[in-house]
C-alpha cells in the first residue's frame, strides 16, 4: 500500500511558544493560525517488507533526529492499525526547510495523514491531527485550510487534543507576504528554543499570562474582519513571543530580518496594510490585504537582506491519495 500526502505549512498569528509539564506534546498558550497556499510539503509512504523505516528528506537520508521523529509517529500508527510493517518515506518541500517557515507543521502533517491511510486507518481530521499534534503542535494545525486554532487546556498524559477550524481560507481577502532572508536552517530549533526560554527568560510569566488574551482579541479580530486590530494584535503577539525567547539568549532574527521588519514600518506610514509576524526563525511574514499585497511584495521583496518574496494567500487543508 501507498499512499502520497500534500500538506501546506502554516503561520502562527498568535503564537504557540512553551509546553506544559505533562506528558505529552501540549502547547503552553492557545494559538491561531493561517494555512498557506503557495508552499508545499509532498510526502510519499510505501509499506515495504523491510526490517526498519527509511526516510529521505529533500533527495537525501534523513538524519538521526528527523528519522527517530518520524518513527515515534508512525509507531503509533502501527499500534493502532495492529500493523507491524515498514515503511519507506519520502519527503520534499518547495520552501526552506528547518528556517522558520513551519516544515515541521506541513511535515508531520503530511506524514500523519498519509501514514493513516497507508496503514488503512479510516481516522477523521481531528483525530489525524491529534496524531500530528504529538509530533508537532504546529502540525495539528495544518491538518485544516483557513484559519485554525489550537486550545491550551490544562493537560494529562493522552489527553485527546486536535486543532480546530475558526474560519474558511475565503472568509477574509488578506495575503501573507513571505520575505525569506536566508536559505540556511536555524541554528536553534523551536522544541530546544522554547525549553530554553520556559528555563532561563525572566519574562517567560508574563509570556504565559498575556498570550491567552491576545489570542481572544486576535481571534475576535478576525472573525470581526477587523484588519487593523488583527494586524496590531499579530505584531504583538510576535514581538512578545521573540523578547521573551531573547532575554533567554535565543535569538532568530538576521540582519535581513532587522531590515524587513523597518520595511513593514515605513510601508505602514505610507498608508499601506503591513503588519510583521516571525515565527522561530529570521523570516519576516508581512499581513495585508490582498490589495495591497503586490505593493507590499514590491516593497519588500526590495530589501537588501531579502532574498525573495512569496504572496501566499489562505490555503487550504491536506489532500491524500492512495494506491
């Protein structure tokens, strides 16, 4: 049996940034998102006859980390379909992959969904999400298209936790305009930059407690097609989640992303919707309306520490085939 999963990455406007302490993968503060057209994760699961998995990331073999990730996930697909079997994977993205620009979230995603249905689990999207959750919180999210959210209720181990739609990706005319400044993985990843923060920043307390609200208010944003107060609140919750992972010494901006993010500031006083949002990484993600979005591309994509600009506008949810 094989089956091939497309999965598209998605950028947190309020941001997931911290675990809680129980077993588990459980986000620390609830998080909204928008699921991106435009970018790609392609994964292909074949059950061999093999005595292990194999996975090949972007042409090569994965490397020991990614390898053991993958297999946590599906062995926990094997123990649900009563299946011992192997499988061969492979798995390529048409963005950066490790930078910034949520691989993990299309990455997991694309694996859970086309791990179930390879293994003939017949699992609807929340479960599949919950699937992709244990892996990467993000992922849970890019099981849907639109905008979605991810609750933070207090966990226990196994507690049953998918991601939810708010909103479809046609709901709102609006375009997340991606300024890339390097090609180069980060240099730390998001699980070790969040531990490091929750140890060692001083503002990790008032990180937890203002980012629930700032989720409600962005939320009520945008269901209200309020863009000011969207794009306000997607500032807010990104600069806050970056000053507090800074004060712990984990730093993901580049000179490119001090530069675009000057940009974003200047195309706002000339009367443009621009707003900047950054994930775990030095990429700068600008919010706009989707008549302002070739403005915005131009403007940016300018940026001497911009390598290139892509316009993604709200994409839409996995798809799977099987054969």
């Amino acid at each position: 049996m094989k089956a091939v999963a497309i999965a598209h990455p998605n950028i947190a406007l309020c941001k997931y940034w911290g675990k809680q302490k129980a077993a588990g993968n459980y986000p620390a503060v609830p998080s909204l998102s928008m699921t991106l057209a435009g970018l790609a994760t392609r994964t292909e699961i074949e059950i061999v006859d093999g005595d292990r998995d194999e996975l090949v990331m972007g042409g090569g073999p994965a490397d020991v980390k990614s390898l053991a990730r993958a297999v946590e996930l599906l062995d926990r697909v094997r123990e649900a379909s009563g299946s011992k079997k192997h499988v061969r994977v492979r798995t390529e993205n048409d963005f950066p992959t490790s930078s910034g620009l949520a691989s993990s979230a299309s990455g997991f995603a694309a694996l859970a969904l086309g791990a179930a249905r390879a293994f003939g689990l017949d699992w609807d999207d929340a479960r599949i999400s919950d699937l992709a959750r244990q892996s990467s919180a993000s992922a849970a999210r890019s099981m849907f298209g639109g905008f979605v959210e991810l609750e933070a209720p207090q966990a226990t181990p196994g507690m049953f936790l998918p991601a939810k739609p708010v909103a479809p990706a046609d709901f709102i005319d609006i375009r997340m305009v991606v300024c890339i400044t390097t090609d180069k993985a980060k240099e730390t990843p998001s699980t070790e930059g969040m531990l490091r923060t929750a140890e060692k920043s001083p503002y990790f307390t008032a990180w937890l407690e203002a980012a629930p609200r700032i989720f409600s208010e962005c939320k009520a944003a945008l269901l209200a097609k309020d863009i000011a107060k969207l794009g306000d609140l997607v500032e807010q919750s990104s600069f806050a989640m970056h000053a507090c992972a800074m004060a712990a010494g984990v730093l993901y901006a580049n000179a490119g992303t001090l530069e675009a993010l000057a940009a974003v500031r200047e195309l706002r006083r000339a009367g443009k919707s621009a707003w900047a949002t950054m994930d775990a990484g030095p990429h700068v993600k600008v919010l706009t309306m989707a008549r302002d979005a070739e403005a915005v591309a131009a403007v940016m994509g300018a940026q001497g520490g911009v390598l290139r600009v892509i316009v993604a506008k709200p994409g839409p949810a996995p798809v799977v085939e099987v054969g």
